[in-house]
C-alpha cells in the first residue's frame, strides 16, 4: 500500500466510521445524548430510540449499531461512478452515471436491513436527482435549483478530493461542477469546499491547519463567514467535550434550521448569500478543537448531535485522510465493517487506482497544452 492508497483509505473509511457512529444521535441535542447513553458517546452505540422502527414514520432506519447511513451510501455510489468514468466528472455524469445506479442496482441497505434500491434509503433531497434528472430531463447543471439546501451534494463528495489529490482547486470546481445536479446556493458551495479540503488533506505534508486553510481561501459568501467564525471560536477550545456550546453559538448567526432541529424554521434551507449549511464549518470547528486527532474529531462531531452523521462523515474524512488508516481505531473498523456487512476500508484502493489514472491523463493534457502554447508563443512562422 502506497501512501496515496493508505490516505484515501483513511479519509473513506474514515468517513464511514463517523456517519455510522453519528447515527445514533442524530437529531438529537448533546443533553439528549448523554441522558440517553450515561454520558458522552464513546463508540458504537444501539439506536437512541428502541422502537426505531414505528418512531418516526418518514424515517424507519435502523441508526446506531455500527450502521451506515445514506452519506457512505452514496459516498459508495459516486466511488462506482469514478471507477467507471475513471476520468473527471461534472454533471452530467450525475446524470448518466449516479441517477441510474439509484434506481436499477440493489444493494445492502444496512440500516432497512434488505438489500434495496439506493432510492428507496436516500431521503428526500436526494430522492430530487431521481425526479429532475430521470424524470423532469432537467439541464443537469442546473438541477440542484429548487431542492432544498441541506449538506445532501456535500456529505458524499469526498471522492473528489481524493480524485484531485494535492489540487484544493481543482477540487473545488469539480465538486461545484457535480454538487450543481443536486443542490444550490451554500449547499452546493459547501460541495466544493469540502472537496478541496480533503484534496489538502490528501498532500504528503498536508496538516489540519492547510486543510482548513484551504477550505476558507476557496469559501465564497456565508460559507466562508461561517467557517471563519466556528474555526476562530474552536481555536479557544481546549477539549470539545466542554466546547460544544461555543461550537453552536458561533454558527448558529448562519444557520437557517434554528434552536429545534427536528422543527425547522419556517425560512429554513432556502437560497442565500449570507448563510452556511452547519455541518461543514463545525466538522473543520472539531478538527481545530481536536489538532487534527482523529478519534477526537469524530467524537466531537457526534457528541454535538443535530445532524451529527454527516459532521462525522466531514471531520473523519478529512482528518482521516491526513492520518491515513493507521489513524483509524482497528475496532471501530471492525465494528462497523461487522455491523454494516460491509469493508469499508475497499473503496480507498479504487480511489487511488482512479486517482492514478486520473493523473496520467491530466499529464497527457497538460503536455498537450504545453506544446500549444509553446508553438502559440514563439516567433512568428517558427513551428
């Protein structure tokens, strides 16, 4: 296993430890959370609810238990699609590749416990690239307008950054361009500032400060206001167990859903300049608070509770990546490899094939681009 291996590994299987111990709470305030498990979480947790099942209709997942969710699902899916690609993606490839994946492959849905349609387990914002794009024929690069803006393009673009390894930029675009058949305004913002977050995260000498560097010099808008404010107030932070109220009062001036998670304001996920989606900004807010520690990140992200899966996914992708598998607990990997029935460690070695060969095309491109411009700006009628 090469470095590029061992870093991608870490940031996915990173990400599908943190969205299935996240599961649990989400939802939930951290209060709720430590009366419910005798304290903070420290691990893989049974459901918080015991009659999952029947407690919330619209949602009769099984959470807790090592599952996954939804994020690794389709964090899996887009991993499918770069496989096959094995190339730059952009909308479109949303459309021709990812959307039929959702509505004609069965797969193990840990959390309905049957194999299923992807479709039949992503929740509503991402039910939207099935209407739009198999069934409306919208532009695929303009789909993501009308859905609500939640972290949905966000939670599952990881394969980004690890496809544009080293290039922030390049990240960032290809996510933008991707997150565009999804989402809008601050969620498809976040989209690519994640994405070149875990492109840092993935270079040799990346640190937790570069990775969060690099998120607020792409950040456009509330995003970046959001990010800035949450990663200022985490700097103060000596442990998160005692600075999730600080966390929240930070991002809460550019957060749309309010106090109540489940009761959503009556303006909340609409278009805005002046808002962020919460989860990213305090996914980068435990990374500061934790230095980078993986474990650290990832408990803080789910003792937060709210949406606290995709927290989870965001922190332990990146600080994942800068760690690489070995920073990952061997009996967290265990655990939710065994409760998911799943290797959630397979998908870094496809990521990394794809990323090489990525990367000899991009070579190939960029010496053809050489060679023209050389010729472009050399004398007159000399070839």
């Amino acid at each position: 296993m090469d470095l590029l291996e061992d870093k991608a590994t870490g940031a996915l299987a990173g990400a599908a430890i943190g969205d299935a111990l996240g599961g649990a709470a989400e939802g939930n305030t951290p209060e709720a959370i430590q009366e419910r498990y005798d304290g903070f979480i420290t691990g893989i947790v049974p459901p918080f609810l015991a009659d999952w099942r029947n407690a919330r209709p619209i949602a009769p997942y099984h959470k807790g238990d090592g599952h996954i969710t939804d994020d690794t699902l389709m964090t899996n899916a887009l991993v499918d699609v770069y496989a096959t690609v094995r190339d730059h993606l952009d909308a479109y490839s949303v459309a021709d590749h990812l959307v039929p994946l959702m509505i004609n492959e069965k797969r193990w849905i840990p959390e309905l416990e049957s194999e299923a349609l992807l479709l039949h387990r992503v929740f509503l914002a991402e039910k939207w690239l099935v209407t739009r794009l198999h069934y409306g024929h919208i532009d695929p690069r303009e789909a993501g307008v009308g859905n609500v803006v939640n972290c949905g393009a966000t939670m599952y673009v990881s394969p980004i950054g690890i496809a544009n390894s080293g290039a922030p930029d390049a990240a960032y675009a290809e996510a933008i361009d991707v997150a565009g058949a999804h989402q809008s305004s601050y969620g498809r913002e976040a989209a690519g500032v994640y994405a070149a977050a875990i492109a840092e995260a993935m270079r040799p000498e990346a640190t937790w400060q570069s990775a969060v560097e690099a998120a607020l010099r792409l950040a456009k808008d509330g995003t970046r206001d959001a990010i800035e404010a949450v990663v200022d107030a985490a700097s103060g932070v000596e442990d998160w167990r005692s600075g999730l109220p600080v966390l929240r009062r930070a991002v809460e001036p550019f957060d749309t859903v309010g106090p109540n998670y489940r009761a959503p304001a009556r303006d909340a996920r609409i278009p805005s300049r002046t808002k962020s989606i919460e989860e990213l900004p305090i996914a980068l807010g435990m990374l500061v608070a934790a230095k980078g520690d993986y474990s650290e990140s990832v408990l803080g992200a789910i003792n937060y509770g709210r949406d606290s899966d995709s927290i989870a996914v965001m922190a332990g992708s990146i600080a994942g990546a800068l760690s690489g598998r070995d920073g990952l607990p061997t009996e967290w990997i265990a655990g939710v490899g065994e409760g998911s029935r799943m290797d959630i460690t397979a998908t870094g070695p496809i990521m990394a094939s794809v990323a090489r060969d990525m990367w000899a095309k991009d070579s190939e491109r960029a010496d053809r681009r050489s060679d023209a411009m050389s010729a472009l700006t050399g004398p007159v009628g000399v070839r």
